[in-house]
C-alpha cells in the first residue's frame, strides 16, 4: 500500500494549483465557492464564461484522451484536479454532463461525425448539455421511459414526443440528450433510441420547475415533434439502452476526493459554529459532530480503494457499489447536524423572502442527494443483488 | 497511490485464510472456548512453529519475519473471521508491540525471541474504573533504592490469567492523568502476583484480573522512560487498538457471510427469504459497514506502520485509530445483531455460530474503548 501520489502528480497539482491562483481572480473572484449542489441557480452566465477560461488554460475535459482533445490525464491526475479545483474554491462546472457523460458516451459509442461535431464546443467550454432520462412515469424505473422517436421519411429526420422531468439546468443547455422508444410497440428497455437534440427549436418547451429551496435548477421539458437530424442517433435504434447504461458506467470516481474537500469545508463550518453558539459543549453534539469526522475520513478512504482500482483481490469492486448509498446518507446527516447546531437560529433566514444562508440550502438540498442518481433503495437492491448474489427484485 | 494490497499481502491473508477455515471451525472454537485456558495449545504451538505467525512484525534482528503492520492487519481480518482462539492477540498485539514501543534494547533481546519461540505475554493497564485513557492506570508504585514495589489491581487484561510475560502500567504514588507512569516488564510467576480468571459472556476472548501485592520490581524490569510513560503507552494503546479495529472488520464480515447464506436458502412464504426487500436492503447496510470499516482498518493499518517504523503518518495514529475503532465497533454490532434478526429463531440458539459474533462484537467494542468513547475523544481534539 501506498498512500501518496506520485512526484509527476505533485507537479501536476503544482501546475494546476497555480493556474487557478492566476485566474480565478478578478471578474471570477465572486464565483469562488459558488455555484456547487443546491446554489447552481447562482451566476450561469459568469460560470459559462469561466467554463471559455479553463479551456483556454487546457482545464476542461482533461481525462478525454489527447486525440480528442484532452490531456489523457491519469485516473491520479485527475483526482488531483478536481482537489486542487475544490481546494481553490472553484466554482459549481456548468460543463460537468458535457465533460463528464456526452463526451465519454459519444467517444465510445458515436460515430467519427459526432465526436467531430459535439466534442469541441463541450471542450471549449462554448456548448453546454443536459440530460433527458427521467419522465413522470420513468424515475427509479428507468426503462419505462414513454417519450417516443418517429422516423420522418420525407423530412429524413426523427420527430420526438414526449416528456421529461427533473432535467437539471435544461434552461441553460444548449443541448440534451434523450432516451425515447423507437419502437412504438416495445416495452422495458428494447426498442429505446439515444438522441442528440439542439435545445433551441419550436417544438421543446422548457418549464422550470420549483424546489423547496425555492429555487429552479431542474425543469419538465415537453417535446412536441421536436426535431433531431437522422445522423444524431446514438448507436442503432434499439440500441439506446446499451448507449444509456454505458453512459452511467463513466463516473470512475475521480471528483469524489474533491467533492469530499467541499463537505469538510461545510464541517469546518458547522465546528467553527458549534464553538462560537457553545453548542460544542452539548455532548450529544459532540458526538455527532465527531460522527461526522469519522464518517468523512473513512468516505476518503473508501475513494482511495476505489481509485486503486478493483477489490483487493481484483474482483468485483464492492467498495464502488457502496459509495453513492455511503456519502449521500452520510451528506443528509451532516445537513440535520448543520441545523441542529444552528438551533432556534437556524430558522432565521439570510433575507426575505426566502434568501437561505450556506448551512440551510446545504441541509435542504442533501434531502435531494439521496433521491437522484439513483435513490438509497435503488443503491441497496443494487447492492444486494450485484454484489452480494440476492434475488433480484420481481417486475411488474 | 495505491490503496491496495501488494502480492504478498495479498498471499499472506489468502494463506491465513486457508489455515484457519481448516483449524478454526466451529467445533474447535467451541472445544477451545470452553476451557479456562481459552485456546488449543498444541495449536498455538503449531502456529508458532510450522506458521511463524507470532514473529510477523518482530524485526529480523531479533528473528522474527520483519514484516509490517499491513500485513499484521491482514491475518488479524482472517483472525477475527474465524474466531481464532489463540493468545495472538494477546502476545503480539499487546506483548510485542509493547516491547517494541517501550522495551530497552536489553528486554528486546531478551523476551522478543522467547515470543517468537512460544511465550505468551499481555498488556495490563486498565484498573476496575472502566477507562482507556491515562486515567485507566490506577495500580501504584513506590521506590526504593532502584526497585519499584507495586500494589493494585488490573482488570479485564486479556489472557492475563494464562500469559507467560506480563506488561504492567503502574503510576508514581500520588500521581494523576498522564503524568507519573511507568511500565514493567515481569515473568507472570514473580513473587506477589496473583491472577485471577474473570469468566465472560464471549467466551472467545478469555479475560483476567491481576493482583499485585507489594511485588516487587527489579531495575531489569523498567522499560523506557520510567516516570513519563504515557506517551509510549498511548502508542501502544493506538497500535493494539486498530489491530482490534480489523479483528472487528473480519467478524462483522463473517456476520454477514453466514447470514446472507442462511437467507439464500431459508424458504417461507413459498421463495427465499433472500428475496424479501427487506432482508435485502439490511443486507445491504451490512455490507456497507463492513467495507467502510475495511477502508478504515487498512488506512489505520498504514498509519500503525509507519508509527513502528518512522514516516509522516505516524502523528495520525491517535485520530486513525480512534476512526476505524469507532466505526468498526459499531459496523460489527450493527452487522451481528442484524444476522440473528435476519436468522429468526435459529439466530437465538446455542448451536448456531452467529450468537458467537455477536458475543464477540460486544465484548470487542468495549474492549479498548466503544465507538462513543472515541467519538469522544475525537470531539476533545476537534472542538476544545
Ligand atoms: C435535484 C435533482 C436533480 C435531478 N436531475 C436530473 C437530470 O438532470 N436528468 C434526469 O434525467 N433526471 C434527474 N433527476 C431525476 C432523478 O434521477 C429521479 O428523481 C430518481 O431517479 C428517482 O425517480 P423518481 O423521482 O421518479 O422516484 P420514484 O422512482 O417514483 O421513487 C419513489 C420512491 O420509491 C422508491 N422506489 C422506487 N422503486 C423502488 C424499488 N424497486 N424498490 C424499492 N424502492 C423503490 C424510491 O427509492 C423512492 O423512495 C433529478 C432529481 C433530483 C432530485
């Protein structure tokens, strides 16, 4: 076992380090710190022209591999980054479904014309994507997905209707990508095509959507004979279920060490809190912010084992399964201990008429954590049917 | 970085694990569980000779293997997974460490390679108050001319009834906290020492009371910095406890093993209770437990090495140790308790092993300290 990074990696944490020293500054400066899980309402149109800056520096997409325009980054170099981005305070990425799912999906399963099209504006920091999956009757239960795709002989191209929910920041998209049945007769997850769809035409309707942070971040797009040109399928017709899956397959874990800079940011918070209100001296408290700690340390640890990569006898890697159920539950705790340090405090909001302060938007988006990407329940039969061999769940 | 096991490790565990599946099965750990001794000591010598296992972390110079604590923690996985009853725990991971933390060069060459031959030896530090810390050591000494007479009594010391070698922590007369502490070392059958059996609900670990009487200590006896000890002997503390902390991770893995087992092939309502969500989803949270305490074992195992030998870790020690013990503790208790509920009835019965994790992870997780008493300890260094 060895727990340090390389001398390369260091220099490379040098590197980015001090880019981000020389640059996030000025215009940016306000963005530091902004912009992350429940404030991603905050700055879109300054964040984009952050996005233009890192990629003028060579940031974005660093883990695509060079002949795409990336850096080819290790699995290392790249938790080193997003350390080193959480560390400087950087602000929410607007590019992060672009970098992180389009671009990873079209390398692997789009054709040459695609990636030619698609890739540099994710890379530039010019283009920005969301995702379409979710429907009203298509939540946990994905392949039940009713948006249909026809294709239009005469016009050659597809015609898309239908509806999707919950599509975080399709406001600020430029494009979506979309699970919709190709084959009008099918069922579960046959007969799905995977579509690339400009977001701007008459025939899609963005709405957002209120959360009970009183914010929008998330909307319902309908689409009413939406079009999508013949060659912006994914993969064949049918086939979109492969492309789906595949897609989810990409999040290799590298921003988990960064993201857990960001969540002892907010216990450092709720310490500094606890010491100042003398909620500190609550042994309760105490225990659940030592709960905290200990939680925390070990969801690192846990990232370490991942990012080493495999179980350690090479098989099946439990601890990856683990990690989504792991730290959101974790993340919903801290959000409850967050309030409950504040005490009668922490009802009093930052201004009216509902401005909520760092520590309330933090504690009210975690209810959120454990629901998307997967809620607790979905990761827990996952768990027990993937890793440990129980049966699977009967379907209706 | 690289957050894995070498092959070796990797080797070592798997072998562990080959040799105890075949000499710790359930009916030689009941067998063994039901004597005063605790173990087999045709199998402790079996160990000891043919396995080498006692000599893992005892430097070469010394004959012992040279290993390191990673792959200390590996076997004490296994170790914790078949419930090993044997003196390791005992011997290596109180007596030897220890010598290696607190020994003078003289006691090293003297008692490490009569461990490595066979010896047993303990750690005794906690009197009847139930405390871990400094405040644990409440047996006295004064001096006289050069030797130390030591009166007061030591509970809970694990083994200590059957131990060849005793480590004792004794405080300066009118001494308080972490000042005024000094550890011996003495052959268990000296003058003025009386040992006591405790019988106790997890028959798997076997524990003792020791009395002293006036005992007297030769200047032999001394190890290092007499007078100002605490400090090697939180060490030790932190060392013994993340090798409990992995002992732990294998029982609580075990615990879920066998229950998801008995899920797979018990049959109500006309199909496996495997299949109920409900049964899934503690399956589930069982396994999360375990592989996060895993993760804290191994890290804590890292840091426990680099305190032997030297490297940056070794100032984390006190806060790893205290994360994986915490953690570990409760992922245990969580994951037996689970596994009988999970069995119904037969997790309520004698016969069936699950009632021996849970034995185990009670007496575990107060051993050296619950999870609460290192959340503790961790809110003392976070927030005064
Ligand atoms: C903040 C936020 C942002 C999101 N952004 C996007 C986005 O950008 N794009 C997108 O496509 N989607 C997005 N989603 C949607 C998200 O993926 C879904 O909400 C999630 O998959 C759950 O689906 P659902 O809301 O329909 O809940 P349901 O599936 O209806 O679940 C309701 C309850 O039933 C439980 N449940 C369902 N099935 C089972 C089962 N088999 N066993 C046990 N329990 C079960 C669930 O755990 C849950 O507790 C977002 C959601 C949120 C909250």
């Amino acid at each position: 076992m060895k727990l340090s990074f390389s001398a390369e990696d260091e220099q490379f944490r040098g590197e980015i380090a001090t880019w981000l020293e020389q640059n996030l500054c000025g215009e940016f400066e306000q963005l530091r710190g902004r912009g992350g899980p429940g404030d991603e309402h905050m700055y879109p149109d300054e964040r984009k022209a952050w996005e233009r800056k890192l990629a003028e520096g060579g940031w974005t997409c660093i883990g695509w591999p060079q002949e795409y325009g990336g850096r080819g980054a290790s699995i290392e170099q790249q938790v080193v980054f997003h350390e080193e981005y959480a560390r400087a305070g950087g602000p929410g990425r607007m590019g992060h479904i672009g970098e992180g799912l389009t671009g990873p999906t079209l390398i692997a399963f789009g054709s040459e014309e695609q990636k030619q099209r698609f890739l540099p504006g994710i890379l530039a920091g010019t283009e920005f994507w969301c995702q379409g999956y979710s429907e009203p009757s298509a939540g946990s239960d994905l392949a039940n997905v009713k948006t249909k795709a026809h294709f239009d002989e005469t016009a050659g191209q597809w015609l898309i209707n239908g509806q999707k929910v919950w599509t975080s920041n399709a406001h600020e998209s430029e494009y979506c990508f979309v699970i919709a049945r190709t084959d009008p007769e099918s069922v579960g997850h046959k007969g799905l095509g995977f579509f690339l769809l400009a977001m701007d035409q008459p025939g899609i309707d963005v709405r957002p959507i209120e959360q009970l942070t009183g914010t929008s971040e998330f909307n319902e797009v309908f689409f009413d004979d939406a079009h999508c040109s013949a060659q912006d399928i994914v993969g064949a017709p049918g086939e979109g279920w492969k492309v789906a899956m595949g897609l989810l397959g990409f999040e290799r874990g590298v921003s988990t060490l960064g993201q857990q800079m960001l969540f002892q940011n907010e216990l450092d918070e709720i310490i500094r809190v606890a010491k100042l209100n003398g909620a500190a001296t609550d042994p309760v408290i105490r225990q659940r912010i030592a709960d905290a700690h200990v939680g925390l340390r070990i969801m690192r640890f846990n990232s370490m084992r991942t990012l080493s990569g495999g179980g350690d006898d090479g098989t099946l890697q439990k601890e990856a399964m683990i990690y989504k159920l792991y730290w959101s539950t974790w993340h919903r705790n801290l959000g409850k201990l967050a309030m409950d340090v504040l005490g009668p405090e922490s009802e009093v909001l930052e201004a009216g008429p509902y401005e909520l302060n760092r520590l309330q938007s933090m504690y009210l988006f975690t209810r959120a954590d454990t629901i998307y990407g997967g809620t607790n329940q979905i990761q827990r039969n996952i768990i027990a049917e993937r890793a440990l061999g129980m049966p699977r769940e009967p379907r209706g | 970085m690289d957050f894995t096991f070498t092959e070796e490790q990797l080797m070592i565990r798997d072998t562990a694990e080959a040799f105890l599946a075949e000499v710790s099965t359930s009916a030689a750990v009941r067998a063994a569980m039901a004597t005063e001794l605790g173990y087999d000591a045709e199998l402790w010598q079996k160990i000891c000779d043919e396995m080498f296992w006692q000599a893992i972390h005892i430097p070469e110079e010394y004959g012992g293997m040279g290993l390191g604590y990673v792959e200390l923690v590996a076997m004490l996985e296994q170790m914790g997974r078949y419930l090993l009853c044997s003196p390791f725990y005992s011997t290596v991971c109180l007596g030897v460490n220890s010598l290696l933390i607190a020994g003078t060069p003289e006691q090293k060459a003297e008692y490490l390679p009569r461990i490595i031959e066979g010896a047993t030896a303990t750690l005794a530090y906690t009197g009847s108050n139930g405390r871990w810390d400094a405040e644990a050591v409440t047996a006295t000494y004064v001096r006289s001319g050069d030797e130390y007479v030591l009166n007061g009594s030591w509970r809970y010391v694990p083994d200590g009834h059957s131990a060849q070698l005793l480590v004792v922590a004794a405080r300066e007369e009118g001494s308080s906290g972490t000042s005024g502490i000094t550890l011996f070392i003495v052959p268990a059958d000296s003058q003025g020492i009386t040992r006591e059996w405790l019988p106790t609900m997890d028959q798997t670990r076997k524990q003792a009371q020791i009395v002293m009487a006036d005992a007297v200590m030769a200047p032999e006896s001394v190890m290092n910095e007499p007078g100002n000890a605490w400090q090697l002997l939180e060490r030790i503390i932190g060392l013994a406890t993340v090798a409990v902390a992995a002992e732990q991770v294998g029982g609580a893995q075990q615990a879920l093993d066998i229950t998801v087992a008995y899920t797979q092939e018990r049959v109500q309502f006309g199909r496996v209770i495997a299949g109920y969500q409900a049964i899934k989803h503690k399956a589930a949270d069982m396994m999360v437990k375990v592989e996060a305490g895993r993760s804290a074992a191994y890290y804590a195992a890292c840091v426990a090495d680099e305190t032997l030998r030297g490297g940056s870790l070794a100032s984390e020690l006190g806060d790893a140790a205290s994360v994986a013990k915490a953690w570990c503790s409760d992922a245990f208790f969580f994951n037996a308790g689970c596994g009988i509920q999970l069995h119904g009835g037969v997790g309520f019965t004698w016969e069936y092993d699950i009632q021996l994790y849970f034995k185990r992870a009670k007496s575990s997780e107060t051993f050296l300290g619950t999870g609460a008493w290192h959340r503790d300890s961790i809110a003392a260094s976070l927030l005064d």
